[in-house]
C-alpha cells in the first residue's frame, strides 16, 4: 500500500452528520448534502470534498458512529444553510494519505488496513484527538466507479527530529538566523 505523508491546514467546511454504521450513515449524510446543493444548483463548484469518521467503529456501539459529509465552504459561502446543514472548522496536522482509486465500498476496510497495519509499522502514532477522513476527488454522478478517487488520512503525531549542525559544527539555530539576515538584505 502507498502511503505518502501530508500536512493538511485547517479547512471550514458545510457539513450534514448522519449517525448509525458508516456503510448506511455516510449515505444518508452524502444525499443530505448533495440535496441542498442541488437545491441551490451549486453542485458543480465542489472539486473536492471530506468524509470524517468521528468513531472507532471498534469501540463505539454501531448505532453510536457519527459521520460527517462536507464541503469547503469558500466553495458555497453565498449559500443558505438548510436544516440539518451546519458549519465547521476540520482541525489540520499531519496525516498519512492513501490514495484509493474504485469503489467507496472499499474505503472502510482500506483505512481500517492503513489505521492497523501500516501507520504502526512506519512506527507513526495515531493522533486520536483527530477524526479519520477521506478526500474525495471525483463526484460520483459523473465518474464511474472504477475511476473514483479518494485519498484515505490517517491523523498522526509528527516525529520530532534532533536538531543537527553543519560541517564547521555551529548549531543549526545559529544557521538559520544568518540565513535569515541574508534572507532580509537581499
């Protein structure tokens, strides 16, 4: 499995939140939003959009697991928001990215796969103050299924990284602040 490390900023986003098991409540959540966007004929301005997994399906009651369907807001600011329809601001930090092209079907046990498997034996730690969520590039009316693209994230803790020095053995903040003097005379 691929995986590429990304630091995501922070997004504000217009979100509908379904509750019950991911498989049926990220579709309710999904047409919730996709029928306010229709509704407003904005539906061609989202190039991208995010799914959060608000619960550990492993640990939380099925009936319990809150998933939130969203969109950027700059992308529907004009828009009146409609029941059930509310706004956010999803925490940025650094993720590791599957990119997943086919089916939504295959999304869940993918990032179960990448959550388990793969985070933990690039020795990462999961950043559970953070909800999972999935990137999706495509819209599905117009892209079929097996060109579908979704980029699966999990939240992680960045490493921390010793700091090192050069050559002459002067430590790098020193470095850094000539550099940054040269930086503001040129």
């Amino acid at each position: 499995m691929r995986v590429e490390y990304r630091h995501f900023p922070p997004v504000t986003v217009f979100y509908a939140r379904s509750m019950g098991p991911y498989a049926s409540s990220s579709r309710e959540a999904w047409q919730q939003v996709a029928d306010w966007l229709d509704r407003n004929r904005a539906r061609k301005r989202i190039k991208q959009a995010f799914g959060i997994h608000r619960d550990d399906p492993r640990c939380t009651a099925p009936e319990l697991l809150r998933y939130d369907a969203c969109v950027p807001v700059m992308c529907c600011a004009d828009l009146e928001l409609a029941p059930g329809i509310s706004r956010q601001t999803l925490s940025g930090g650094a993720y590791a990215v599957h990119t997943h092209v086919g089916s939504y079907e295959e999304a869940g046990e993918l990032l179960s796969h990448l959550h388990s498997e793969i985070v933990p034996k690039r020795a990462l730690s999961v950043d559970y103050d953070r909800a999972f969520l999935a990137v999706y590039l495509n819209d599905p009316r117009v892209t079929r299924e097996v060109h579908r693209r979704t980029e699966l994230c999990i939240p992680v803790l960045p490493l921390p990284m010793a700091a090192a020095s050069n050559d002459a053995g002067e430590p790098v903040e020193r470095n850094a602040a000539v550099a940054r003097g040269l930086a503001l005379a040129g």
